[in-house]
C-alpha cells in the first residue's frame, strides 16, 4: 500500500470517529447533570492520543460556530468545479398543510415506528432541523420507503429536501417517550388521528 493510500485510509477512518463522537454528543442532550467521559470514548475509539485535544478543539469550534449562526444556515452552492459556502436566512419549515392530509386511521409496523423514531431524532438533534435526500442514488432507503408508505410524514420545502410533518415530529416524540420507558404500545391519538402500532 502507498503513503498516499495510507493516509486516505487513515483519514477516512478519522472521519468516521469524528462522525461517531458527534452521534455520542447527540444523545448527550438531556444529561446537563451527567459527564460525558471524552477519555473513555477516545479509548473505546482507539483515537491517537496526539489527535485528541485536536478534536476536542474542533468540536468546540463547531459549537461557537452554530451559536454563531443563530437565525442563518449553511448551504453548499456549486459553479462549475468550485464549491461554495454560502449564509442564508434560516427557513422556519413549512407547516402541517404543506404535507399531505393526515388519515383519521394510521396503521405503522413496528419497525417504520422505529426508522420514524430515528428520523426525528436526526432532524432535531444531528441533522439540526436541516431536510432529508430523498431523491438521490445516495439517499436513505428505508426513510424513502417510509416516506413512500406514510408520504403524510413529510413535506417538500422547495429546496429539494424533505422535513418531517408537525404530525411526525408529535408522533416520533410520543413514541420515543414510550420508548424510553419501555412501554409496550398498540394505539397511539396524535391529534384527531388515531395511530395503530401492529
């Protein structure tokens, strides 16, 4: 393998870490009181000790920068090769009537409750409240079959991406609620809807 090789492994593997310290962080949201132990985490991902202190660093720039941003967001604009950075108004999404009519009877499968489950949790914790691919070759397949199965969950923004409904983010917190407490749930009443869990 040449230097070159090496170094593209290596840093696609740095990449990953750095994609899995940001999931870690994520789920850190509703412990204030609880620590997070970096040092057990950097272990547990066999992180260099001389890259660690670089990614608390990074970490904590990314912090200052969406505090920053408050109100605007980043978008990637491209021309020809050349990608470009750009600042916009953050658009609230749109409401419940840009998404499809919700059905007084909703029958989901446990396991589109549990892809529902995540896509709420990535809009609002990871993705923070930026919209799904659901077009390209590279988009997520099982939130496209969900989109395709309960298109009521989701709205277009005009920007190509698609956001959950206030329908779905009602539906994913209740159910995450539930979840968390390890309650065994059949019927759902989201609104005037009623929601079976088979």
């Amino acid at each position: 393998m040449s230097d070159q090789e090496q170094i593209r492994n290596s840093f696609g593997t740095v990449l990953t870490k750095l994609h899995q310290i940001i999931e870690t962080l994520a789920k850190f949201e509703d412990h204030e009181q609880e620590k997070l132990n970096f040092s057990k985490l950097a272990e547990a991902l066999e992180l260099p000790p001389n890259i660690i202190e670089k990614i608390i660093e990074l970490v904590l720039q990314f912090q200052y920068l969406y505090e920053c941003l408050e109100g605007y967001e980043l978008n990637i604009k491209e021309q020809g090769a050349i990608k470009y950075f750009v600042l916009t108004t953050k658009r609230a999404p749109k409401t419940r009537e840009a998404s499809a009519l919700v059905p007084e009877k909703v029958k989901i499968c446990r396991e589109e409750a549990c892809i529902l489950n995540d896509v709420v949790y990535s809009f609002k914790q990871v993705r923070r409240g930026v919209g799904f691919d659901l077009t390209s070759k590279d988009a997520n397949k099982k939130i496209c079959q969900l989109f395709s199965n309960h298109p009521y969950l989701f709205f277009k923004n005009g920007n190509d991406l698609y956001y959950p409904s206030e329908f779905a983010l009602e539906l994913g917190q209740k159910l995450l609620s539930y979840k968390k407490v390890n309650q065994n749930l059949t019927i759902l009443k989201i609104r005037d809807t009623e929601v079976q869990i088979s």
